[in-house]
C-alpha cells in the first residue's frame, strides 16, 4: 500500500517543483563546500583562492597532503588511477589535520559533511602526512 501512496504523491509534484527544492539545496551545499575549502587551504598555509582554481586547487591539494605533483596526470587522465589517489588523498589529508581512519573514511564517504568539520573544527594543520611515507 505504501508503495501506492508514493506513486500517488509523485503524480502531484511536477519536475519544476521539485527542482524548486533540489537546486537552492544543491547551491547551499556548493557554497558551503566552497567556503570550507577555502578556509581548508588557509589552515594549511596556503591561500585560500587556490581552492577555486581548477587544476591549480590540486596541485596545492598535493602539496597540503605531501604528494607529489605528477599525481595530477593520473587524477586527470586515468580515472581508475585518479580514483585510487584521490582515496590516498583524503586518508593523508586527514593525517595531515591530526586526524585518524575514521575521520578519513568520513571525508571519502560523506565529504561533504567533513570538509566542513575538518575546515571550521579546532584540528590543527600538523604537516603534510605523504611526505613520511614516500
């Protein structure tokens, strides 16, 4: 019966209206992320526009996280490869804000939760966690 009930009420709400909700939704998100990634980089010691700049916001990403900068072509033309750093990433980014596993599997998972925590929390940028391990 319940499924009955959402078909009903999907019959009811046009696409218009519901990219009505989606989208300001969607743009605060975006904003937020924004921001906290603005404010990630200045934590790090790195200028905040940075983080706006395709491309550029990466190769300062890999600096934060100490990685080396040729990451980027595999991040940008071999997607497995990229997915795999980009993993590597937020596991030596979160190293690199004191923080462990779990807070790392948090920024891979629901990053755009824990951008912000990491961003506006009271962790402390400790150095970039990649350049112990190379």
């Amino acid at each position: 019966m319940l499924p009955g009930r959402i078909s009903l009420l999907a019959q009811h709400i046009s696409t218009d209206e519901a990219m009505m909700v989606i989208v300001p939704i969607y743009g605060v998100i975006l904003i937020v992320l924004i921001v906290a990634s603005w404010k990630l980089f200045a934590k790090a010691g790195q200028p905040g526009w940075a983080s706006i700049i395709p491309i550029y916001n990466l190769v300062i990403l890999l600096q934060i996280v100490g990685r080396p900068t040729w990451w980027i072509a595999a991040i940008l033309f071999c997607p497995p490869v990229g997915l795999v750093f980009s993993v590597i990433m937020m596991v030596d980014l979160a190293k690199s804000f004191g923080k462990g596993g779990g807070f790392a599997a948090g920024l891979i998972l629901l990053g755009f939760i824990f951008f912000p925590i990491l961003a506006f929390g009271s962790s402390q940028y400790q150095g970039p966690a990649g350049a112990s391990t190379e």
